[in-house]
C-alpha cells in the first residue's frame, strides 16, 4: 500500500508541476506579447508627433534645401544603377548627364558651405535626420544593385 501511495503522489507532484509551468508560460507569453504591442504603439505614436512638428514648423527655404540635396542623391543613384548596365555607346552619351550632374552638385555644396548650421530649429533638425536617413538608405540600396 505504501509502495501505490508513494507512486501516486509522484504522479500527482508530476501534474501539478507541469500544471504550473505551463500556466506561467502562458502568462509570460502574454505579457511579452503586451510589452511588444506597447513598444509598437509608443513607436507609431512617436513618429506621428515627428511627422506632425516636421510637417508644422519645418522652415519652407530649409525643407525646400534639403529636398534639393534629396533629388540630387536620387538622381545620382539612378544614373549608377544606370551606369552599371550601360553598353559603351551608351556610357558615352551618358557623359553629358554626368557633368550637368556634377554642375548642380558643385551649386548644392556652395549652398551648404553658405548656410548655418546653428540656425535650425529641432523641427529642422528633426527633418533634416529624416532626409539624410533616407539618403543613405537609397545609397546603401544602390550600392548592393551595383556591387
């Protein structure tokens, strides 16, 4: 009798262990699943304030600026993507390109070397981070497309 006692309680201490682990598994699931859909709401929420005070009190001379130096960039990168398919006929028609490209570069960089960094406000530098983030992804982009 003792022998079937001592087995049962075995069996029994086993459920309840594996009863209580499974419920906090459970638990701890959940609770990461409501810390990851809080950071998400926190994120979204930032970049929503972000996009606001950008959009509100961003200098128009100082966004028009930076969307310049943008347009540069893409178009930079649309010439190396194109660049890198070229047969040789077409890499020497496309010479022209490349200086007016570099003309408007030069015109872009006297502009930056005129301007004040000390002038912008956090909306500016908030778009400014913006810009150059996008920038350098399209660079990162086309540098894996050429490579």
């Amino acid at each position: 009798m003792t022998k079937h006692f001592k087995i049962a309680l075995c069996i029994l201490l086993g459920l309840s262990m594996a009863g209580c682990s499974s419920s906090s598994d459970d638990s701890k699931e959940e609770e990461e699943t409501q810390s990851e859909e809080v950071v998400e709401e926190e994120t979204q929420e930032e970049t929503t304030v972000v996009e606001e005070v950008v959009e509100s009190v961003v200098d128009p001379d100082f966004k028009a600026f930076m969307d310049e130096y943008e347009a540069i960039m893409n178009e930079y990168c649309d010439f190396m993507v194109k660049y890198q398919s070229a047969d040789s006929t077409t890499m020497i028609t496309m010479l022209a390109d490349y200086t007016r490209m570099l003309d408007e570069y030069n015109e872009y960089a006297q502009k930056l070397d005129a301007y004040d960094p000390n002038t912008m406000s956090d909306a500016d530098l908030a778009y400014y981070l913006e810009v150059t983030a996008r920038v350098e992804q399209r660079l990162l982009e086309t540098s894996s497309a050429i490579g």
